[in-house]
C-alpha cells in the first residue's frame, strides 16, 4: 500500500540505504532521469549514475554528515537528452536513533521555468522601450517576501513600506551601499497597483551631468547640436514608477526641475515651449545622510521636504548581525545552484567572523565573499583558508574592521557606533597616508559618504 502511494504523488522519490544502494524508485524519479525503475531499484547510485561521486550525490552526502539538505535546485540532462530542472529535499532516514538511509523528494520545475523564460522575454518585447543605457527599464522582480531578514527593525520597515506602497506620495530611501535599497524600490512598485506599469531606475552619478536633463525630461530637436525628439524618462515612466537612486548628486538646478515635476506633475522637455502631463510614482535613495546633504548644499531644502514624505531608513548590516547566518545560508543555497555544488554551510569559525566583522560594503559584501569561497572550496564547508585575504588575516590581528570588545557603560548605542566608525575612518587614513579615495576603496564605501563622514567628525 505504502508503495502505491508514493508511486501515484507527482514528485520524484529515492532512497537508499546507508550503502547507497536504491530501496525505492518510483515511476516520477524514473522519468525525471530517463530510466526505467528496474534499471535503478538494488543497485548502488554508482553503477547506475557514473557521473556523480560523494561530493555531487546528495544521497551520499546527507548519508555521510546526517544533516538534510533542502531545496537544493538541480539542472541537468538525462539519459534521453532532455533538460531537466528540478528542486530536490534530500532528508536521512534514522530509526531508533540510527541512521539507516536517506529519501531525496524531487519536484520537476522544467515547465515552470520554460514558461516564466517565455513569458519575460515576451514582456521585454512589449514594454521596453529604448532608452539611454545608464538607464533601466526592467522587470521589476522582487517582491518584500524577497527580503530576508528576522531583525525586528527590518520587519517594521517592511510593514511600513508595504502600506506606503499603496499610495503616490514621494519616498526617500536612506541606506548605506549594499544595505539593498533597490530591493526595497523594487518591492513596493510590484505590491502596488502600478505593478503592472513600467519601472525605470536610474543613478543620477551614473551619467555627465550636462546629459542628465535631457534623460530625466525629454529633448526636442534643434534644441542643441544632435538633439532629436526623445522622451525622458518621466514620459516613459508614466503611470509606473521612477527610482532616482543617489539623487544627491543631481545637480542643485536640475532639483528644481524636479520639484515641478513633484507638485505639478509636469514635464517640459529640453528646448521645448510646451508641457506635457505625467503620472508617475517617484522614489528616491541616498547613501548619505540627507539632513547632512540639505546642510551641505548637496540637496535643496524644498525638494528635500517634498520627497521626504515617506522616509524608510535600512540599518546597515553590523546592526543586524541575527541576520547574517540567515543570509549565508540563502547565498549558498542560490551559488549551489548556479555553481552546481553541495556545500551546506560556513564553519564556526567564519560564523565567529562574520559576527565581528563590520561589513562596511553590507549585505552585498557578503554575497560576494560566499561567492568568492564557492569558487575556490574543495569540501562542503565555508572555512577560514575560502575566505578573501582580508577576512582571513583577521583571525591572526585585530585590524582596523574588527569591532572588539567595547565598554558600553553610559554609552547609547549611536555614540558607540559613531566613536567605532570614526575609529576605522582614522586607521583607514593612516594607512593610505590620508589619500581619500584610497581610503574609501579600503573602507568600501563610495569616496563622497567617506568625505561627508570625514566633515561629519573631523570638522
């Protein structure tokens, strides 16, 4: 009867027993692999799949660590020469405390992703318009269930942008580089009712200045040497959404253009005499402060007051350490599968690390070291000799991006985290014989937030 069951459910089922030998095969597993059961049922995963090894074989590998491993995304082409996809759960089998075995549960997502591959490059085809190539026309894919984190300020400010998206009013993103604030953008705009709209994103330090206007706002020709009739970017947003990502550095006269197109919502395109209508939610981010932008000239005051009505500021990621080990983990299910490995986790000592470390370049620099340790791995584990030099030597010396033990007596939270980054500020110049942008390189941060954060505690 047991077999019955297992062999009419639409996923794949395999087991083995702990000599890796098949126990179960049902007619789904047999079809995903192009097999027949009888060719797989009592014999050893070897005999029957000479391209794996202990290191590939999921089966084997839960088998040898007695830790499961779930979701793991799978691509590979049977023994027909069909493409198969598909998302595998691969759980031990331990009776009466004993491991005997393992069950791998495998869902085909073949169709599935056929199917959105077809239906995206259907939508580029028909809304996606040509435009400037600093700029993005996209599809906006994420949405806020996207957004992993358990740290309570980040759920707050999920809630907070998800009842904000609802509505047109302006919002201003403030976040430090890689904190993922486009992540947010994005999420807002597909749970609002302009999700079925155009998204266009566009960072105002991406381009010359002198090409800014007529991007954001439209040409006419003959209004200067080569201008043709083009739409800006407001146009082709209309009735979407348009993110102006570091919008501290438009240039102050283009602000005012922009604080027209806020209230009036209306657009003049460059050399034109006449206005044109526009619906377009606009979102804004900084990685600076904007109050400290307004002081220094960098933002008018009245755009200022005009974007700021709904401010969503990310935390940075040395504020969020319970999130880290959540993130690891999502980074190396997705490089898993891209990279085709079976790695299943970071070892205690680069969680030790990872909690000290204080992640100047955020929840994006720690992508990319999980990356970089999925490259050059020969085990299943992340260890310490995976990690970049950098992290490594940390281990050895307190460097200048440790956060060692503080006394915090008296002390807010703020002052702590503002004496620690004028502490790695002062180091980091140091070492760079107080050249600026070698010393933001060093601090991976864009060389205008070191200048402002030198301003800010140096002044």
């Amino acid at each position: 009867m047991l077999e019955a069951i297992l062999g009419t459910i639409d996923e794949g089922i395999h087991v083995v027993n702990q000599e890796g030998i098949t126990i179960f095969y049902n007619h789904v597993a047999a079809k995903h692999d192009g097999l027949q059961v009888e060719e797989v049922l009592n014999r050893h995963l070897f005999d029957v799949f000479p391209s794996l090894n202990r290191e590939s074989s999921t089966l084997l590998k839960v088998i040898e660590t007695g830790r499961p491993i779930i979701n793991q995304h799978q691509q590979y082409t049977n023994k027909n020469g069909l493409q198969v996809v598909t998302v595998n759960t691969t759980l031990p089998i331990i009776v009466n405390g004993k491991l005997v075995g393992a069950v791998e549960i495998a869902k085909d997502i073949s169709k599935i992703k056929h199917l959105s591959e077809k239906l995206i490059d259907l939508q580029s085809q028909v809304k996606a318009p040509v435009i400037n190539k600093s700029s993005k026309v996209v599809q906006a894919k994420f949405q806020f269930n996207d957004i992993i984190t358990q740290d309570p300020k980040m759920k707050k400010l999920i809630e907070l942008a998800k009842k904000a998206s609802f509505t047109d009013s302006p919002i201003l993103i403030e976040g430090e580089t890689g904190t993922g604030k486009e992540l947010f953008v994005q999420s807002i705009h597909n749970h609002s009712p302009r999700r079925d709209q155009p998204f266009i994103a566009q960072n105002c330090a991406a381009i010359p200045v002198p090409l800014l206007e007529g991007i954001l706002f439209g040409t006419v020709k003959g209004s200067f040497t080569g201008a043709e009739n083009r739409p800006g970017l407001f146009e082709l947003a209309h009735n979407g959404t348009l993110f102006l990502d570091e919008i501290n550095s438009m240039p102050i006269e283009l602000q005012a253009k922009l604080l027209r197109v806020l209230q009036d919502g209306i657009v003049r395109r460059v050399g034109d005499t006449f206005d044109r209508r526009v619906n377009v939610r606009v979102i804004v981010a900084t990685n600076v402060n904007p109050i400290e932008a307004v002081k220094n000239g960098a933002i008018r005051s009245d755009l200022y007051y005009r974007i700021n009505v709904v401010h969503l500021k990310i935390p940075p990621l040395r504020e969020r350490l319970e999130d880290i080990p959540l993130l690891s983990k999502y980074f190396i299910q997705k490089y898993n599968y891209r990279f085709q490995k079976l790695i299943i986790g970071v070892s205690p000592q680069v969680e030790k690390i990872f909690q000290k470390y204080f992640w100047p370049g955020n929840v994006r620099e720690l992508e990319h070291v999980i990356e970089y340790a999925m490259n050059i791995i020969e085990g299943d584990t992340i260890e310490l000799l995976n990690l970049p030099e950098h992290l490594q030597s940390l281990e050895k010396e307190k460097d200048y991006l440790f956060c060692n033990d503080i006394d915090i007596e008296d002390k807010s939270l703020r002052d702590i985290l503002d004496n620690i980054e004028k502490e790695l500020i002062t180091k980091a110049l140091k070492v760079e014989n107080n050249n600026i942008k070698k010393a933001a390189k060093r601090l991976k941060i864009p060389r205008q937030t070191l200048q402002y954060k030198i301003m800010k505690y140096f002044k």
